[in-house]
C-alpha cells in the first residue's frame, strides 16, 4: 500500500515544477515540452470525453423517462371521470428507470404533470377529465458532478461550477381511430346544460338523446346531431346517405370534417335503412325494428331526457303471452331488444356489456342469458336482415361544439371521443329528428373497433 504524505507530496510538485523550470530554459528539451504538454491534453480530452458521456447517458435515460411517463398518462385519457387520476397513476408507475450516474441514485420521479384541453393544447390548462387529451411531465432534476472541474479550476481566473443539472419534460396526446362508424357527430348538451348531461359519462346510460340532421350550414347547438364528410369518397349528399345506412367500414382519425347542410332527406333514408324503412336498397335492417316508448319527459325542445320509460307496459302490450324477464321495470330499451333477442348481455342497473366474448364482465355487473329468441311478430322485418345484431346501434362523434367553433364545413377533433346509442324508432317528421338511447361511451377495452394511439408532442 502507498501512503501519500503532504510534505513528500509537495516534494514531489516541487521537484515537478523545479523539472518543468529546468526543460523551459533548456532548449534541447524543447521536444518534451511538447510531449508532455500534448499528454496533458489527451488526459484532459479522456476525462472531458468521459463527462459529456455521462451527461450523455443520463440526459437519455431522464428523457426516456419522461416519455415513457407521458405515453402512459397520455393512454388512459378517455374522457372518463377518472381519466386524470389513471393518467397520473399510469405516468408514475412508469417511472421505473433508475440511474447509478447522477450525484442522487435511484428511480426517477415526477415533479409535475400537467393536462391540456382540446382547445389548445399549448395553452389552456385543465383538471376536467372530459376535456384533457394531452399530458405534460416535468421530472425532478438530477445533477451530475464533472470529473474535469478541479483542473479547469486551476487554469481558470474564475469560478467553474463542478456540476452540472439535467431537466427533463416530454408531452404526448391520443392519437385515436375509430372504425364502423357512421358520418354522424353530436355537439355535447353538457356545454349548455352543465356536466350532469355529458353524453360521455357512463351514468347517463339509458337517457334518450333527440337527434336530428341539424340547423344547416349555421352553428350547430349543443345535443344537436350534425353530418359528417365520409372517410373515404366525396363529401355528396348521395354519398352521406349510403355511409349512414351501411356502415361501409370507414374508420376515421382524431380529425372530422363536417358535412354542411341539412340533408334531411338523405339523413331520414340512410338511418331508416336500420329499420326496413326509406328508399335505401340493399336495406339490410336490424333483425328487430321494434319502436319502443320514449321517456316521459321527451317533448318540445327537450334534447336529453330522464330516461324514465315504461318497460313492463311495453312488454304487456307486445308479449302477452310471454313471462316478463326477471328485473324487467329497470330494463333499458337497448336492453329488452337483446333480451327479445335471445342475446347473453352483461347489464349494471342502466350500463350494458355486449357482445359478451373476449371480454371480463366488469365489477358490479350480472349476466342476462334469455332463453330463446321472442321478437314480436310486428318487430319481424320484411326485408332480409343484418347478420350484426347491433345494426341498430350507431357509433357518434361528440364534440364540444361551443369550445372549438363547430359550424359549416370544417375539420375538427374529436380525440376519440364517441359514445354509442341505439335507435329507439323509425325517423320520422320534416326536421329527421332521430330518437336514440344512450348506451354508453365507446371504449376501447369493451370494442374492437376504437384503437388508441399515443404520440410524443414536439
């Protein structure tokens, strides 16, 4: 073992310098000047080379970090009413990098996580889990100390820090596309009428939602359904119809565009195709195109109503001779149309599971199994029917049309946010107002046809 002792250490610089004196006034050791200066540097280079690698490196894993944090919060942004919470979690559960290279070891954590509405996302913060569609992370920042400082110290008349501090952000949004869905969209009644009528809540499954073709090339009001451009094709009248009659497998992006008109006639006609009515051919309508009663407070202007129906005098009327389903007074409309059916549903009081397959039944819900197929004579259609049992329900666009100026032609965000309705009747009157019940938001986990991209944000 050497021990280093002060005064042989400075014996030794002593002796160094008293050499170094010697070469400068020694010509004929010119040359190893040069070579020790030049090994000098190349020890100075070595350990500069091997700070800016490690600021390197840990620069990556901070920001591989801050990504994968994003990405996660960014993913579970869904519109639900626990979105923001599941966006946080997610984000810290995948703070699993750790680093060895910096002054404080171990995982890396989050300083802040901010989300941004669909207005603009580079300024208009929010904590409405309905409104966020990107996420902003902010990691705690790491120093690194440099190996080089002291000897740069040296040579420097001033001060040079001896570490260096790291940061870290990454943003990332929903990147969604969404297949099988008709060219219809609905401007949220919750910006008008407050949040308790968001379509997208799944508490409000059962409501009935009065839509119609909407008010022109004007602004659209909120509840309000509009026409949409086809994914594919021409934005014609003719070509609007056909797409909503027979849901041509068009997927769209997070980004509409709006149909302009009323289109009433083409609205009227593609939607009745369901229900084996208007001019449409093929009509390949649902297999049950039963009308079932409306809530009892749908009149006048009303958009959302109290999904307060009257199951068990339906059931009377059009299965005398049939035994009332178990539960039938809380029956949704959507629901006694798969019971009549013969279909195996999941059902939580008012929120529907269907199909059934490829899913777990969620927490709080209990499995409907009828036993036989019992659709009334009169809900029988004349036409050859739909193989798809769910010809009735129709995937739609819902936007916060106030917020984002929704009117006329133009390209819009939708952010994924679709909810599913089923169509309670036939289409009927001048205006195509078009009764529907609300079944619940379009989820990705409940269906095959949302997929759910993330994208990192620059």
């Amino acid at each position: 073992m050497t021990i280093w002792h002060k005064n042989l250490g400075h014996g030794i610089l002593a002796g160094l310098w008293m050499g170094l004196r010697s070469l400068l006034g020694d010509r004929r050791g010119a040359t190893t000047i040069y070579v020790a200066f030049a090994g000098v540097l190349a020890l100075s280079g070595g350990v500069l080379a091997l700070d800016i690698g490690r600021v390197v490196v840990l620069r990556s894993q901070m920001q591989n970090a801050a990504d994968a944090a994003a990405l996660s919060a960014a993913a579970q942004l869904d519109g639900q009413s626990d979105a923001i919470m599941r966006g946080t979690a997610a984000a810290t559960d995948a703070i699993s990098n750790a680093t060895s290279l910096a002054d404080t070891t171990g995982d890396f954590t989050i300083q802040s996580i901010v989300y941004y509405n669909d207005v603009d996302p580079t300024d208009v913060v929010t904590v409405l889990d309905n409104e966020a569609v990107y996420a902003d992370i902010t990691l705690v920042p790491r120093t690194i100390s440099i190996f080089l400082a002291p000897a740069l110290q040296a040579i420097s008349s001033g001060a040079v820090s001896d570490q260096f501090t790291l940061e870290a952000t990454a943003r990332a949004g929903i990147l969604p596309i969404v297949c099988a869905a008709p060219p219809y969209m609905a401007c949220n009644p919750a910006e008008s009428s407050g949040s308790g009528d968001d379509l997208l809540d799944v508490t409000n499954a059962g409501r009935q939602l009065l839509a119609k073709a909407g008010p022109g090339s004007g602004s659209l009001a909120p509840g309000n359904f509009g026409l949409l451009c086809p994914s594919s094709g021409n934005c014609g009248a003719a070509s609007v119809g056909n797409a909503l009659a027979n849901d041509p497998g068009l997927c769209y992006t997070s980004i509409v565009t709006t149909s302009p008109g009323v289109q009433t006639q083409q609205a009227r006609n593609g939607i009745n195709a369901r229900m084996d009515t208007g001019n449409k051919n093929p009509k390949n309508p649902a297999q049950n195109v039963m009308s079932y009663g409306r809530d009892s407070d749908m009149s006048g202007a009303t958009i959302l109503g109290n999904g307060d129906w009257d199951p068990v005098a339906y059931w009377m009327a059009n299965h005398p001779s049939d035994s009332q389903p178990s539960d039938l007074s809380d029956y949704t409309r959507y629901q006694v149309y798969l019971y009549e059916l013969g279909e195996t549903f999941y059902r939580d009081e008012n929120k529907t599971g269907y199909p059934t397959t490829d899913i777990t039944i969620p927490g709080g819900y209990i499995t409907v199994a009828p036993s036989s197929n019992i659709v009334p004579a009169a809900g029988v259609p004349s036409s050859s029917p739909s193989s798809d049992i769910k010809r009735r329900v129709i995937k739609i666009a819902v936007l916060n049309c106030n917020a984002l100026g929704v009117q006329g032609s133009g390209d819009y965000p939708t952010y994924g946010r679709y909810v599913e309705v089923f169509l309670t009747e036939e289409v009927a009157g001048a205006q195509a107002n078009t009764y529907v019940e609300v079944i619940g938001p379009l989820l990705k986990q409940y269906s095959d046809d949302v997929h759910i991209n993330v994208q990192l944000v620059e």
